[in-house]
C-alpha cells in the first residue's frame, strides 16, 4: 500500500494551548449556531471562529451501524461560506484502509450532485509525462489513498452538504473487533456527533472505547490519567446484551480542550462476541449466507519461523531499537515445539544460523546476542533476503526432524525500497513465488513513509501471508509485537470448509492455509435452493498431530427467522439514534441505514467477493486470467457501488459564478403532446419528468428490441408494447383488452416494501417484484414523502431458472453464468430462452421466449431536486405467454373483463366501475407515460385502488425481491 498523506485543508490561525477564560461579546457568533450560549465561549475558540477565511464546517455527524461485524459508516458534513464571495472548501475524510466507499453526494446551493461509479479506465500519458483519463470532462474523486478529498466552489452566503457512505467488514485480531473513526475536521466544529450502533447475533462482550488515538497515542492534550484506559470526553455507552450504542458529542469548547487544530484523532471500539463451540455462526438473509468461524480451546501448532530483519542505513537510531525491542520479547514467547531463525540484511544477507534451530534457552541467549549486534549500515537488499530465507525453511522442511503437521513461515521487516540486487518490483515478486514453491507463508512488515507498499502487499498476498503498516511516529516495538501475537499462535491447518453442493453458488474463499488463534474466517456465499430446510457444513482441518472432521446440518428457516430478528432489533436501535439536522440528508441518512441493514448479508457476499477477485487478480498466472478476474471483481464493484481499485467514483462540479452566485440550472424542453396533458392531471401526478444523462427522451419511439440470438448486427424494429405500466410515484395504468378500457390508480407504499406487479409462476413461471424508495416529498405538498421503483426483478423458472434484476445503473442477469451490465452502454445477451438489450440510458427490454416481454424505462436526473430520485418504469410489452391465472398489481388485469355503469342511488350522478362483483367509483382523468411523451384517458379509482384490486395493499407485499410464493389474494365484497 502506498503512504497516507493528510491533506490539511483548512489552516486555522495560530492559537495557544492555554486556558484561555477572557470572553469578548463584540465578536459576532451568529452565523455559528453553536449549540451553546456565545458567552460560554472563551475569546481564544471566538477568535479562531470569526477570523478564519475558509468556509466553516457547521456539522460534522458520523453515523455507523455494524451488524454482524459489518460496519457501514454515513458521513454528514455541512459546511458554510459566510463571505459574500465564492470561496473554495473542501471536504475529506480518512476511511480505514479495507473500506469501500459506497456512495457520495453533495448539495451546493440547493442543487444534489450526485456521484457515478465508473470502471477505471486506462491512463494516457500527457505531454508532460503525467498520467490522465481519456475522459476527463467531469472532476475525478478518487481516495488519495486512505483520504477521501473533494473540493468544491461555494458560493457566497451559502452552504455546501456532503453526505459520504463506506462499508467495511471487522477483522478480528488478538480476540477482538476493532472499529476506528477517523476525527480530523481540522478545525473546530460548531456541532460535532458519533453514533455507533453494535448489533450482534450473539451477545456482545468485552466492551472498550479507547482514549482519542493519535499518532503513537492519545491527543496531546487528553490528561495523563485519562490516556490510561478512560474513553473520550462526553462518550455515553449503553450496552444491552446484543445491541450496543456508543455517542460522543463534544461541544466546541470541549473540542477546543482536546486540541484548536480539530485534529482529535482516532475514536477506537474494540469488542467480541459471545460464541459456541462446534461449527460456527451462520446467518441466512434474502438468499444469501455468511458464516463466521472462530474455533477456540485447541492447543497450539508447533510452527517454523525465519525472522527476516533490515539492517540499512535507514533503520538507524529509533527504528532498529524498537526492532530489537521486540525481537527480544518474541524471543521469550517462543514455544519449546518451535523452530526458528535470523537473517538480517542491508547490501549482503547475514545468517545467524544455517539452518533453523528448536527453542531451548541457550538458542534464545545466543539469538538475543546476534540481535543486539546488529548494526545499521548500506543498501536494502530485499530480494537475496527473501531469496536465503525461503532456502532456510525450504531445506528444513525437506528433513526428517521437521513435523508434517507445522506452520512454516517468514516474518519480513523492512523501513524502504529495494536499492541493492533485483530492485524491479515484478522480479522480486517473481523469484519469491519460485522461492517459497507454495510450502510457506511470508508476513510482511513496513516501518515509515519511505516503504514500497504496494510490493510488501502483494508479496504478502501471493504467498498466504497479510501485510502490517506501521507508521513513522508509531511505536515500532509495541505494533511489532501486537502483530507477531496475530500470527505467533497458530491452532488450525490446512483447513477446508465445504457446503451442500446443490444448495449454494458463488461461494468466498473457503480453503484456508492456517487459522491463528484470536482471529475468525469468514465465509459468503448465495443459497440457490431457497426451499431446502437444511445447509450441510463441514470443516476439516489438521491440528497438530490430530486431523479435525466437523459436521451439522443448519435449519435454514431457522436461521432466516432469527437473522430477521436480528435486522430487525438494528433498524429499531437506528430509529432511536439522532440524524443530521438537514431534513433532506436526514431522510437519505435513513433510507442508507435501513437499505444496508435490510441487505447486509447479500454485501457482506460483495465484499468478500470483490477481496476474493483483486486477489485473485494479483496471483493470476496469465494475462488472460487476470483479465478474467479483472472483470468479475470489476462487475461486482459496479455491481455494489463499491469504489475499489478497479473503479473511479466521478461527479460534476456546480459552476459558481464570477458575482459569488450559482450559475442558472440547464433546461429542459417540455414533453411533446397534444393539448396540456396536465390539465385534468391528479395532483399525485405532479412532477418534473426526469432527465437521461444524455438528454434523450425515453419515449416509445426509442423503445427498440436488439436481441440477435446470432450475435450478429443489432435489429432496430421498434417494439409495440401496450400501455399496462407502472412508473413515477408510482402510478398504475392499465390497458384492458376484453373491455376496451384504461383505468389507473396510485399505489401509496412505504420505502423499502417489495410489491409483486406480475405473479405467474406456477404457468407460465414468470414472476415480477419491484423494490420502493422514498424520497421527501416537495414543498407545500399535501404528500408527506413519495415512493419510486428502483429495482425491478424477473424470475424465470421454466425451462431453467433464472431471475435478472433492473436498477438505474445496471442490469444482472444470473442464469447459465452471472452477468452484470452497465445501463449507460448498449448491449444485448441471450441466455437461454432469456434475452435482454439494454439502450444505453434508456431502456432495457427483457424478452422471455416469443410471447413475453417487459420494457423498464431508465429515468435519471441529471441536477435532481431533493424530492427526485433515479428510478425505474415498468411496461409489459407482449403478454401473450402469461397465463389467465396470472395475478400481481398488473397481472390480474390482463384477462379481466370490466364495465361501467352510472351510481343511480347518490343525488349527483357517478360513475362506477364493475370489476368482477364489485363497484368502484372512478373519475375520468388524463394520464402521463412514456417520459410524458404521451397522454392518456383513463377512468381513476381513488383510495390505494381499494376494490379495484383483488385483496388489500398487505396481499402484494413479498418478502423478498425473488419471492415467487403464489399469496392468497383476499376477495373483496360489495
């Protein structure tokens, strides 16, 4: 891994650390909104405020939620430029090393930009030797390493919001979780909040909130007898057996305590988890399984270990003494099963022994003595090192005396680059994998800035090993010895975990070389017989002389119930928990929350996949390999909305102009139609129609069915698709055929609710669910919040199962093999009896056989208002495959027969609908579809479509977006 670098992005004027007590009421602390009386405020804090240039950070509100050891952080930041001219402030934030960004938006002057994950492109050179994108109209964000950075023009009495979103799975180490926030606004913070919300299966234990970290400890300013084990000022715990919240809320004048840099520093969580003996925890959500094994009470496995030390020049004065540091205290927990020995390096490699030696304590004496000596000087020979080491364990491995059962491996410290010998990265990479011959582990270690990480990572990588940073200013000794203990006490090797064969897919990594004690394996994958009442597991491994068989058999209902309840008691703990005070990022705060807690075993599958995939990537063999795994983890990327090596998150900038003010939002023609289709129009149906990314309408004349089943030059043929859709907020319309009659209604979900549109599996074995958001409704609106579709699912069960799955930025089609395809491109595939074409950022059109089709229209705004959100419209284009049974909010009109009639009894003359042996009241209104490029009369039934649909609103809910269940619709009576 590259060096972190921290871009300070606002300079604050030079304060003093004393107790400053002097007030000064002159100074205005108006545009602050501190939260506290401005007379509380000492005249140093009031200073710093009214005389800083840059934009103020009014609110900075972290908010994490970690369920089940998956940790999903949302960042609010509100940031006020108080000056009467455009001025340039800048967000960042530090996001831990092995999170993935998952979303980025901004609000500048009352306009949402919203982010958009792209594939990494290759770079081009510039003339002036840089690196640059072929495209680069739009500002690239990318984390300058751990730091995420985007600067942007506010303009002048004004403010900026940036809502940022990150998602990590907690590794354990030494028997704990460890959760760290980074807390580095670098300057005081008028309203400054951490939630973070712990929800386990199992009870939580072990509980700790460190004091602030920062650099080789606590803030410089914490007191000495609080930097021993004391949490942050203002930290609230409350602990509940399975749910755990943490809050720390410092006010400004607390915050000023700490430090006036607003570099506070790290706030650090560590916890366990209770667990059972036997296989593991194995949770089941919406077709997806995580499984969390960490055995305990096995006695150790003798191992074999080469220390492999740099003696450089580098390494002089602190560096080599906290080596030698914890070497010596390595020395003494070394078991009396173990085997090891020293090599140091520098220009040439020195060995201590020629071979690796038992534990005794005369070996430990005489190694202590060899350590003591060494002394820095010269080159950084890496590759003869890693080249002799290898030898050393290779040969001892080769002898009798060595135990078949042990763990071999090399523990590599290095502070540089390689400057002696082989310095060529992929040479060294090279001779080490043809060194070790897959016999070994190699664990590498880097100490300071000036370390080639990138090699250290994948040297580690590609040969079963982890890499550890230790930074400058850390304490090289106690880090040393924090990760020998990682990996010092090995219990399990050669372990193997398997799973029914026919239930599952698409399973993580789940053949391990060794399993240290302390740590936990982690296991994802996707169940493809959700009706099977049981998951067969079992794990074997070696420990020490003994071959270990475990086997159960999980009661997959069971265990979806409880995982149920488990997301359940996480989303009530984050209803509790306080939002930004910003009504619009507030709401999109909670939808973030809830969405990932609904989900978070489908993204723990993601995550472990796209890990699985640069890996893999990285140990590939051949070009045509690693392009392969290039591609898969690439696909998932998009696929999650993970920002990772393989993606670029892009965003356009808001254009401020040379007065300070917002330059006028780009238009829009209206929608061609005849007359004003608005007149008559509901005021449910009032709305902006959405914008495509490239200013196309998405009307029936670009609505075009490109499946070639030959793969040859795509057909253009327009496809003529009936009127039976659901789109916008949403609103339903349906052509009935046998009557000759359109009728629309509403249907007023909540976000979140999954609603069957089409239900015919057990005939034709087509099923079709879309998926609800929210969004605030606009203002002055009698709506309290609207709803959209933004994923829509297709189930396919004859001849062969298959399901595709439709968002606004791609498309899944998991049959024969699993696709992903990006909206913004034009593309069709077939597989099996299933083709789908996509118009870029237009339409998709699934075809199922010849006589069913369903057209999703793709709505994007390109400058949304707060009330907008991208979402989907669905049009079933060719029924003719569905049978008469076929049932759904759409589906059960496809074959009905309805009639009017005039409501005699009431005084003023009506009109009712009969549908089946009910009467609806209707009222003729005129319908928008299309994008609004055509109109449509329609009779509308008021009140959630009540008797117009077979049931109530509860009979459409699905549990899940593949939930085929045929429900047992209620009959509504007169």
């Amino acid at each position: 891994m590259l060096r972190v670098t921290l871009i300070v992005c606002f300079t604050l004027m030079a304060a003093g650390e004393r107790d400053d007590t002097q007030f000064d009421e002159d100074l205005d602390l108006t545009d602050f909104d501190l939260g506290i009386a401005p007379r509380r405020v000492p005249r140093q804090v009031k200073t710093i405020l009214t005389k800083e240039a840059k934009p103020h950070i009014h609110e900075l509100s972290i908010k994490t939620t970690i369920i089940s050891r998956y940790a999903f952080t949302a960042v609010h930041c509100s940031m006020l430029n108080r000056h009467n001219s455009a001025t340039e402030g800048v967000f960042q934030f530090v996001i831990p090393a092995d999170a993935y960004i998952s979303n980025f938006t901004m609000i500048v002057g009352g306009r949402t930009y919203q982010s958009e994950l792209k594939p990494k492109e290759k770079r081009v050179k510039q003339a002036n030797g840089k690196t640059r994108d072929k495209n680069s109209g739009d500002t690239s964000v990318e984390p300058e390493l751990e730091v995420f950075r985007m600067p942007v023009k506010i303009p002048g009495r004004n403010r900026a919001i940036f809502f940022l979103t990150y998602e990590e799975l907690l590794q354990r180490r030494l028997g704990r979780y460890e959760h760290t926030t980074s807390i580095r606004p670098m300057q005081l913070v008028s309203r400054l909040s951490l939630d973070i919300t712990i929800v386990d299966h199992s009870p939580i234990t072990h509980l700790e909130v460190l004091p602030l970290r920062n650099g080789k400890g606590v803030t410089s300013n914490a007191p000495k007898s609080a930097a021993k084990s004391e949490p942050p000022v203002t930290t609230v715990i409350k602990n509940e057996k399975n749910v755990c919240r943490i809050t720390f809320r410092p006010n400004i004048v607390q915050q000023a305590k700490i430090t006036t840099s607003g570099n506070l520093g790290d706030f650090v969580v560590r916890y366990d988890v209770q667990r059972e003996l036997g296989i593991g925890d194995i949770q089941v959500l919406n077709g997806h399984f995580v499984h969390y094994f960490a055995p305990k009470d096995l006695p150790p496995v003798p191992k074999n270990v080469v220390f492999v030390i740099d003696t450089s020049a580098s390494m002089l004065g602190t560096k080599i003494r906290q080596t030698k540091d914890a070497l010596f205290t390595i020395l003494s927990d070394l078991r009396p099963s173990d085997h090891f020995n020293f090599i140091s390096f520098s220009n040439k490699v020195k060995e201590w022994k020629d071979h690796l030696v038992p534990v005794t304590p005369l070996n430990v004496r005489d190694a202590k003595k060899f350590i003591f000596t060494l002394a820095p000087t010269g080159g950084t020979n890496i590759n003869s090192a890693i080249e002799i080491g290898s030898s050393l364990l290779r040969n001892y491995l080769s002898t009798s005396e060595a135990n078949p059962n042990s763990v071999s491996l090399i523990v590599f410290i290095t502070d540089g680059r390689p400057t002696v010998g082989e310095v060529q990265s992929v040479s060294i990479l090279g001779n080490t994998r043809s060194a070790v011959q897959e016999k070994f582990c190699i664990f590498t270690i880097g100490i300071g800035n000036d370390v080639d990480y990138r090699l250290l990572d994948r040297m580690a990588l590609e040969n079963c090993g982890m890499m550890r940073r230790i930074s400058e200013d850390a304490d090289a000794s106690v880090m040393l010895k924090g990760f020998y203990d990682e990996i010092g006490t090995p219990l399990l090797s050669d372990i193997r975990i398997n799973y029914t064969e026919d239930s599952v897919q698409y399973v993580t990594q789940h053949l391990f070389t060794n399993y240290f004690n302390g740590s936990e394996i982690v296991i994802a994958g996707k169940l493809t017989n959700k009706s099977a009442e049981s998951l067969h597991v079992q794990v074997t491994a070696s420990n020490n002389d003994k071959s270990i068989i475990l086997e159960t058999d999980v009661p997959l209902r069971h265990q979806q119930i409880e995982t149920e309840k488990h997301v359940k008691a996480a989303k009530a703990a984050l209803a509790s928990s306080g939002s930004p005070s910003a009504p619009v990022t507030s709401y999109q705060w909670d939808v973030a929350l809830g969405a990932i807690a609904e989900d978070f075993v489908e993204r723990v599958w993601g995550f472990l996949s796209v890990k699985d995939g640069l890996r893999s990537r990285l140990k590939s063999k051949t070009s045509r390999e690693r392009e392969e795994y290039i591609k898969q983890a690439t696909n998932l990327s998009m696929t999650y909305n993970f920002l990772t090596p393989l993606t670029n998150l892009r965003v356009e900038s808001p254009e401020v102009l040379a007065d300070g003010t917002m330059a006028p939002a780009p238009t829009v023609s209206p929608a061609p139609s005849g007359g004003d289709p608005a007149a008559n129009r509901l005021p449910e149906d009032t709305e902006e129609e959405p914008q495509t990314s490239d200013q196309r309408s998405t009307g029936p004349s670009h609505l075009s069915n490109t499946a070639d089943k030959r793969g040859k030059s795509l057909s253009k043929k327009p496809v003529t698709i009936s009127k039976t859709s659901a789109d916008g907020d949403p609103h339903f319309v349906v052509e009935i055929p046998l009557s000759k009659l359109m009728v629309c209604f509403n249907i007023n979900g909540e976000p979140g609710h999954i609603l069957s549109l089409v239900s015919d599996h057990k005939y034709s074995g087509v099923t079709v669910n879309g998926k609800l958001i929210g969004a605030p409704a606009p203002q002055n609106s009698h709506k309290q919040q609207r709803t959209y579709f933004n994923t829509i699912t297709i189930v396919i069960d004859h001849p062969k199962r298959a399901y595709i799955e439709v968002t606004p930025k791609k498309v899944i089609l998991d049959g024969k093999d699993r696709l992903v395809l990006a909206c913004h491109s034009t593309a069709t595939v077939t597989s099996g009896v299933v083709t789908v074409a996509i118009v870029g950022n237009s339409n998709v059109t699934v075809s199922v056989g010849d006589n069913i089709s369903f057209i999703i229209l793709l709505h994007h705004y390109k400058n949304p208002a707060p009330y907008q959100k991208d979402h989907l419209g669905f049009y079933i284009g060719n029924s003719k495959g569905l049978s008469p049974n076929c049932h759904g909010l759409l589906g059960q009109f496809l074959y009905e027969e309805v009639g009017l009639a005039e409501a005699v009894a009431d005084i003023v003359p009506s009109t009712i609908l009969k549908v089946k042996e009910r009467s609806v009241p209707v009222v003729q209104k005129t319908r928008r579809i299309f994008s609004g490029t055509q109109s449509v009369d329609c009779w509308f039934a008021k009140n959630n479509a009540a008797k117009l649909i077979d049931g109530q609103y509860e009979d459409y809910l699905m549990s899940h977006m593949f939930d085929t269940g045929h429900s047992s619709h209620g009959t509504n009576t007169l």
